[in-house]
C-alpha cells in the first residue's frame, strides 16, 4: 500500500494548516488554511501571515526553545469575530508546521458562563443583604416594638420568596437545558394546557383585574409534547401578560392550526398569547430571552420576577423544535406566539 503524501494528509484535514521551513517561509497550506488566511500565505513569512503580538511572541519562544506553543488569535471579519487557537511546533528536524482550531464557540459559552455565575450571585445578594439588615434590626432594640417587628418580618417574608422564586427558576432551567436532546413525545392536547395554566392564574389574574379570554377551536389537534413544560411556557407568557400588560384589562389566549410555517416542517399549532398593556420598544424583542434580561429590572423585582421566565420559555420550545415569535408597540401590548410543530421533526 503506498504511503499518503504530506500533501494529500494536509489537503484532508478541515483545520487550517500551514508548513514552514527553518527560516519561517510558508512552503505550504491546505485549502482550510488558504481559505481563512487568504490563497497568496504560501511564500510569506509567519510573521506576515500573523502580525498579532501573541502569536510573535510565541514564534520567538518555540525558535528559542523548541517545541511547541499555543497562542489565541482573532480575526475580525465583516459581521463576525472568529476566535482561532494557533499552534506552532518546531519538529526536531527543523521547520515549522502551524495548525489553527477555531475557538469561537468555546469562548462564547465561557464568557457566558462567567456572565451566569455573576448574575445568579448579584441576584441573590441583594435579597440576602436585606434579610441580614433587617436581621440585625430586630436583634436591637427595634424587634421589641411588635408593629415594627411585624412589618420586618412581612419584607424578611418577602425577601425569602423572591430568592426561593429565583432557586425554582434556575433549577426549571436547568432540568429543561438538561432534557434539551430528548424529543417530547406524548400526545399533548393545547386545550388542556392552556385551560390547566389560566386554572392556575386565576387569583393573579383577579388580583390583577384582567380578564383572560380564551379562543380555542374544538378541533385543535394535539401534539407531541411535554404537557408539564408547555403549562410551564403558558404560566410564564400569561403571567408577564397579567404583570406587564395589565393596563390593558384583557388578555386573550388563542390557538389556530397552521398548514405551514417557516422554520417548521409540516402543519402546526399556534397558541397566542395577546395584551394590550405597556408593550415593549422593538429593539429589546431580540433580547427578551435572554437570562436575566429585563427591560425595567426595579420594577420587575417588584413583581417577584427573576428575568428567567422567558428564558425558560425559549428552552421549552425549542425542546419541543418550536418556534417563539414576538411582537410588540410601545403602548400598545405584547404578542407571544408559540408555534409547535405536529409531526416529530427530522
Ligand atoms: N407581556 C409583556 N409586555 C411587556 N413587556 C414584557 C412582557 N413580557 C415580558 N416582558 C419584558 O420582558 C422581560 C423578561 O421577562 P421574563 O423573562 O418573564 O422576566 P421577568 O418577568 O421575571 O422580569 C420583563 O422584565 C419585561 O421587561
Ligand atoms: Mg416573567
């Protein structure tokens, strides 16, 4: 059998690769390489090809030493930044090969992680800050007073459900981010799941003095599905209806059957979650889903919110290979449809 040329090796590696001789001249680079780093690399110097002063330096280190180093790189592109891990070896024998591994993803999903762990403790610190206040109070003199002590205590109330709301919240989280690969299959009835969630709201909704009407077709067909996570994804879109959109009075709930809808293969059914409240400008729509976003973050504190429900919500649908769309005025409310598909998708 003979033997695979280097050329043919680096031609079917999807990383980019560059080889270099003794004196740093690229002599050769496989199409992955030519395509990030541009056809005309062959010739250069590495230093040309890589004027990033972390990349030099490692270039000085491994001509020095010998052997091998890592420095991170970045291209900045025309809508996007990629991240790319380069590692230079210096085989014994001489020259150079340069191997590139795009770190993109990785990055991101640190730097989120980062962003997580600050905002979970930020959220929980204020809470605990109270609660130790006004712990303090009461070991004083003030805790003799019982109309003092009560008041504390209804805040010190207050304060734990707002941290037990946020703990429920990130464990939901994290179940769904968890279940996110495997596909809900149980026949699911949207009648029984919009009827269970507005069952469950219906002191918010009095205390609120908003009226849920519901307009559901009987022949509204089931789908495959989580019935406990979609009553999830309806509790959360009608209880941000009720907190945000109160002023409208109204909140209807419909559903429709679907022929076709973008982004889902074959029929689907569509349940909208309609207020005419406050609504949202449209440039913080792309942002809703995100953890801990909130538009006014006093005033949703106020309400008990964590800035997670949405995030839940998008999970949950995207579990069930479904869609979220949102649409929404200022002043004039907030539409949430969730659109799930009918047949499993590929
Ligand atoms: N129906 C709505 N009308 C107006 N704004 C909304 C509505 N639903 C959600 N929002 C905005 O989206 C943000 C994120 O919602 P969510 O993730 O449920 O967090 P939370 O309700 O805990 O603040 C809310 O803080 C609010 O600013
Ligand atoms: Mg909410």
């Amino acid at each position: 059998m003979p033997a695979i040329s280097v050329p043919a090796l680096l031609h079917a590696l999807p990383d980019p690769v560059l080889l270099a001789d003794g004196d740093g001249y690229v002599t050769d680079a496989n199409p992955a390489a030519r395509e990030l780093l541009g056809a005309g690399v062959p010739g250069l110097h590495l230093r040309a090809v890589f004027r990033q002063p972390e990349v030099s330096a490692a270039l000085d280190r491994v001509a020095r030493d010998g052997g091998v180093a890592e420095a991170d790189l970045l291209f900045s592109g025309e809508s996007t930044d990629t991240r790319w891990r380069v590692t230079l070896y210096c085989p014994a024998g001489g020259g150079w090969v340069v191997s590139l591994r795009d770190v993109s993803e990785i990055v991101a999903a640190e730097a989120q992680r980062r962003d997580f762990v600050a905002n979970v403790s930020h959220e929980l610190r204020s809470p605990l800050t109270v609660l130790a206040g006004f712990i303090e109070t009461l070991q004083g003199t003030a805790g003799a007073d019982p109309d003092t002590r009560a008041e504390f205590l209804d805040i010190m109330a207050q304060e734990a459900a707002r941290m037990t709301g946020l703990v429920a919240d990130l464990l939901s989280l994290s179940r769904v981010e968890n279940a996110q690969r495997i596909r809900p299959r149980d026949p699911v009835s949207p009648d029984a799941v919009v009827r269970a969630t507005v069952a469950a709201l219906r002191p918010q909704a009095e205390a609120a003095g908003v009226r849920v009407d519901l307009d559901l077709p009987a022949d509204l067909p089931e789908v495959p599905g989580d019935h406990d996570q979609l009553v999830q994804v309806f509790c959360n879109l009608l209880e941000n209806a009720l907190k945000y959109g109160a002023r409208g009075g109204r909140v209807e709930i419909s559903g429709t059957q679907l022929a076709q809808v973008a982004g889902i293969d074959g029929p689907a059914v569509r349940i909208r979650v309609q207020d005419w409240g406050e609504g949202v400008d449209p440039v913080y729509i792309p942002r809703l889903t995100e953890r801990f976003f909130r538009v006014d973050k006093a005033r949703s504190r106020e309400s008990g919110g964590t800035g997670l429900g949405l995030a839940i919500v998008k999970h949950i649908v995207a579990r069930h290979r479904g869609r979220l769309v949102i649409r929404s005025q200022p002043g004039q409310g907030a539409c949430f449809d969730v659109l799930l598909p009918l047949a499993p998708q590929g």
